[in-house]
C-alpha cells in the first residue's frame, strides 16, 4: 500500500459489525489497533474506521457496556469497504456449554457486505457468522477453541483447526480467541503499511509484534481441569516424567486400568487421546525453554522426551507451524 512518506488521497474503510450481545473485547481491541496507526505514523497514515450497526441506537455489548454505531448499514448501501471485520456473541446453552450465536439476519448482511470488501476478517466466534454466509467453504478457519467442535460440526465444508491464533485463506482471515484479535489486526497492519509501522503500534499496547498465525491459543496447563482424582494424577505424572515411558501402555499400568479403558478416561475428560496429550505437554515444555533459556535443541529435545531434534522440529511444525529456532527467535525473553 501507501509508505509514510506518502499520505493516501482515501484512508482504506474498516468497517466493523456490531450487533446486540456482541463481544466488546472483539470490537474495541482491533479499532485501538487500527486507530494507533494514525498516531504512529503522525498523521501520515492510517484507516477510517466505522461502527456499523442495524440503527444508530446503542448497542448493548455482552459486557453490558453501550457502544454507539457511526453509521447504520442501509448507509453503506453501495460503498467500497476495504476491511470487513466480523465481531461475535455466544450464549450458554442448558448445560452450561458456550454455543455461538449466528442471527439469519446478520448471516445474510454480512455475506453482502462482504462481496463489496477487499477482504472480510472475523474476531474469534464470528468466524460461525462467516461460515454460515458460505465465505468459509472449502477454507481453512479457525475460532475460540470452545466453540469449535460447533463450527466443525454445523459446517462440514470448512476445514477448521482450532490451535492457530489467526488463519489466513485468500482473502478471508479469521481469528481465534477473543484477545488474537488484537495479533490478527496486527498482521493487517503489517501488510497494508509495513512491519515497521505494526512494530510501533505493538510497542504501544505492550504486545508482541504479531505472534506467528500458527502459534497455538492455548496452552497445556490452561486445559479444562478434569473431574477425577486418576485423571489429575495422571496429568501430574506426565508434567513429572515428560523425558521418560510415557506410552499409553506405561501410563495404563500407573492407572492400574487397560489400555482401552484409559483412552476412553481420556476422552471423556480431557476430549483427546493419551498420546496427543503426551505430545502437547512436551511440546509446551519445549516453548517454556527456549522462551527462557539457551540450551541446545539437543538438550531441549531429549529433556522434553522428544527423542531427537527431528522429532521436536516435526511437532513444532505440525502443531504451531512454525520450526523451534524460529519461535526462539520470537519469543526468547530478554533475560533469556
């Protein structure tokens, strides 16, 4: 796009959908991203952002606190956006479950306000709302993890991979749990002004510079604390023995159950297999030190229970894609 020495004739249109119950986190955290832009740039640079709502009253967000819509989305009626961003709102079904919500009537807006933007993004559960207007067919996508065996099972067309932070298919972005949108705005940035001028704004709001799309949203210790004592201890001695046996037949035997019947205990509380949670402890290990020390991959592969520094790269690419020396080069804190 335009350089800072250069001062665009028209500021691209980011136009952002609000709607009753909308996250306000979804909304509020890409415009500061967008709107540091101008500040960073002094003036040079930057985006004509718009809150864009059914009618110009108040829109109650799910935090309870109103935002007020610049414009209604009858004005749009033929205006060329440049970004469409596409917030979401969940509701807690009768099991106390998180269930995201996608209206008819906002499914179909934005399905046509899409057709007239340069490229369309959604925050975290608007990801359904993309979905349902048919933008994700055949793409790979992703959403807040708690929502996305829904997406995957309400539309089978879309390849959904709940790890990444942010995806990018084509023209069409989505974004993961609720404050990725911040590193998905970023990465918007990035490309429509230049690494540089995302740097500055990351700088200000204290964040990273654009965490790599693929690095996961969550991490081993912040899964669902499961609901039995055997589970827990089971979940202890993977965390203690990370560089030893840790087969599924090994852990049966701690279990004093069989093979068979630990996958299901697996399943059932914790929703993946023996080996997958084996693999995902290790590979948070392996994150932890080489955001915080200098050992070697060797040293890091073998304590973490890898084996090799191939089969530490290989998890790395599969599960983050990205390589081990890639994300050090990241994430290594400072004292590192």
């Amino acid at each position: 796009m335009e350089t800072e020495d250069t001062a665009p004739a028209e500021r691209p249109l980011v136009v952002i959908v609000v709607f009753e119950g909308v996250d306000l986190l979804d909304v509020t955290g890409p415009s500061e991203v967008f709107a540091l832009v101008r500040r960073e740039s002094s003036g040079t640079l930057g985006y004509d952002v718009l809150l864009a709502a059914r009618t110009l009253d108040p829109v109650v967000t799910m935090a309870g606190v109103r935002v007020l819509p610049d414009v209604t989305f009858d004005a749009l009626a033929g205006r060329r956006i440049d970004t469409l961003l596409v917030p979401g709102a969940v509701e807690q079904d009768g099991t106390g479950r998180l269930r995201a919500l996608a209206d008819p009537y906002l499914v179909e807006l934005v399905g046509e306000l899409s057709g007239r933007s340069r490229r369309t993004a959604s925050v975290c559960v608007g990801a359904h709302l993309l979905a349902a207007a048919g933008l994700l067919d055949g793409k790979r996508a992703t959403t807040h993890w708690t929502t996305a065996p829904q997406l995957a099972e309400e539309h089978p067309e879309v390849h959904v991979d709940a790890d990444p932070i942010f995806i990018r298919d084509g023209d069409v972005w989505t974004g993961a749990g609720i404050s990725s949108g911040l590193d998905l705005a970023l990465a918007l940035v990035t490309e429509d002004f230049g690494e540089q001028v995302a740097l500055r704004v990351a700088r200000q709001l204290v964040m990273y510079l654009k965490r790599p799309g693929g690095q996961s949203q969550f991490s081993v210790p912040l899964e669902p604390v499961s609901a039995t004592r055997r589970i827990e201890e089971l979940r202890l001695y993977v965390q203690h023995h990370l560089d030893g046996d840790l087969s599924a037949a090994h852990l049966a035997e701690v279990a004093h159950v069989g093979e068979r019947q630990l996958a299901r205990i697996f399943k059932a509380e914790l929703g993946t297999t023996p080996a997958a949670y084996v693999e995902s402890a290790r590979l948070e290990q392996a994150r932890i030190r080489l955001e915080t020390s200098e050992d070697t991959l060797e040293r890091i592969a073998s304590g973490c229970g890898f084996g090799s520094v191939d089969t530490l790269v290989r998890s790395f690419r599969r599960r983050l894609g990205t390589t081990p020396h890639a994300y050090r080069q990241r994430f290594r804190t400072r004292s590192a």
